[in-house]
C-alpha cells in the first residue's frame, strides 16, 4: 500500500551566508557535498548525506516568489527550520493532506545539477509544502525523489567525525499539548503522545521531541536558544564513535558542550551513547 508519509527524509537548516556556513560545516567534521543549485526556486544547497536520510544547508541566492518564506526565515534568525518527509508519491500526499484539511500547495517540480563519476547528471524531485497556517512550529513538506541515486550514494555518506544518520529533531514549544491534533493530521492517529511535560511525535522513522523553554533550558543548559518564542531547536545525528568524534571536533577547535546526563529524556541504556546532538 503506498503511503503519504512515511518518515523523515531530510531536514532543512536555513543559513545566511552559505560560504560561511560550508566551511563551519566542514569544520564539524562532514562531508559537504558540492553545492547545488535550485535556479527556479533561488535556493542554493550543500547535503551531509546519510545512508538513508541527509541534513541540508539552504540559502538564497536570488530573491523569487518560492523563496519569500524562507527569507522571512532568514530574518527572524534562520537555523533549523523544515523537516521533509519521505513519501511513496508527491500526488499522494497532496491528497492524503487535502482530505486532512492542510490545505497543501500544489506539488512543486524541481531539479538540480550533481557530479557523479566525472558526469553532470540531473537530480530531480518532486515536493508539497503546507503553509504556515497549518504549521506547528516546524514546517513540514514532503519530498519525492524522482532520481534517489543522485541523493543516496554510499560514497557521500562517509563522514571524518563518524556521523551516519539522523536521530531525531527537538523543537521549542511553551504548550506542546495544543499541537496534538495537529501533527496528527499529519502522522496519523496516536502519532503524538505526552513525555512528562513535552510531546514526543513518532513520525514513522524518527522521534520529534517537543519541549517547554524551562525544560529545554535544564536539558540543555549550555545550548541557549537563539531565538525567542517556539521554534525548532535540535537536529540530533548518530556518530559511529561519539569519543572519536569528540577528539576530531576538539583537533578543530570546536567548542563540545555535552548534555547532563542526569536529565537524559531517555533511560541510559538506550540513549544517546552514540548520539551528537546540535544547536542551531
């Protein structure tokens, strides 16, 4: 059966200066692709590609009506700002979500050039966006790849600090009860359920964790939110070694700031061992 939604495929951090952010990031120990460029939406990109899923960086580069949003973003202070579901079709889901009553934007046809092998090939997708009325907190689209073997290549997804997939997003929510319905619209029935005073949202592959500022504060006491008011804090990543990729962030003059692990969300056994988790 072919689904809307069917987890997270990737997240989007939205970066004024995309120069500056590629080195930052290579800095932090990945792999930053080539960049790539979105003529017809004004965008630029550099991915950290994983095996089954990927971060990208976003800037503009020309203004264009596709992008006003994300400018808007850019203003209040960018950082983490979408996360793109996986789908089995972008027709699919713009059904699925005009029956939930989200009111999608029709699905949206878009390519960019990659190097493959000495090669420009095209990689082409097929996305749906919400809009901000139905937004809760994060922005939430789907994408659907037309050419996956322009994305997910094994050779991409080698990363000198050891980072091998997503983990999950934490986003800041003073009320995150009042997004229950909501998400579920989204995910389905049950999707969302209470954490202590938080929400924890099961999107099919990865955990979204809502916090109150209060909690976010005492769970990460070192990590202050650079924006006020709700926002998408968090994108939490895998590393194979977290002690290696401690030592390489270090050998690179990168601050580490590690959470307390008296305040893990998670018992010990099966928390973030393996797990870097980073701000905005």
């Amino acid at each position: 059966m072919k689904r809307a939604v069917k987890g997270l495929d990737h997240v989007v951090v939205m970066v004024d200066g995309i120069d500056a952010a590629q080195a930052s990031y290579t800095k932090l120990g990945f792999q930053v692709q080539p960049r790539g460029f979105h003529t017809r939406l004004g965008t630029a990109n550099h991915l950290m590609i994983f095996e089954r899923d990927y971060f990208e960086i976003l800037g503009i580069v020309a203004d264009t009506p596709f992008n006003l949003e994300r400018r808007e973003w850019l203003k209040a202070g960018g950082g983490l700002a979408n996360v793109a579901l996986a789908t089995d079709g972008a027709d699919i889901a713009y059904d699925a979500f005009k029956v939930a009553g989200l009111e999608p934007d029709a699905p949206l046809a878009f390519d960019r050039a990659v190097e493959i092998a000495g090669k420009t090939e095209r990689a082409k997708f097929r996305t749906v966006r919400i809009p901000k009325t139905h937004m809760p907190v994060v922005g939430f689209s789907v994408c659907e790849h037309l050419t996956p073997q322009f994305v997910y290549r094994g050779e991409w997804a080698r990363h000198p600090n050891g980072a091998c997939g997503i983990r999950g997003v934490t986003v800041i929510a003073e009320q995150p009860a009042k997004w229950i319905a909501e998400l579920e619209r989204y995910f389905g029935a049950g999707s969302a359920t209470i954490e202590g005073n938080g929400l924890v949202v099961d999107t099919g592959t990865h955990l979204i964790r809502y916090l109150g500022r209060q909690d976010y504060a005492m769970r990460y006491p070192d990590v202050a939110p650079l924006r006020p008011g709700d926002h998408p804090a968090l994108l939490s990543l895998r590393v194979a070694s977290l002690a290696a990729c401690e030592a390489l962030l270090r050998r690179n003059g990168v601050k580490v700031v590690k959470p307390d692990p008296s305040r893990l969300l998670v018992p010990p056994s099966e928390a973030a061992d393996l797990t870097l988790e980073f701000a905005e």
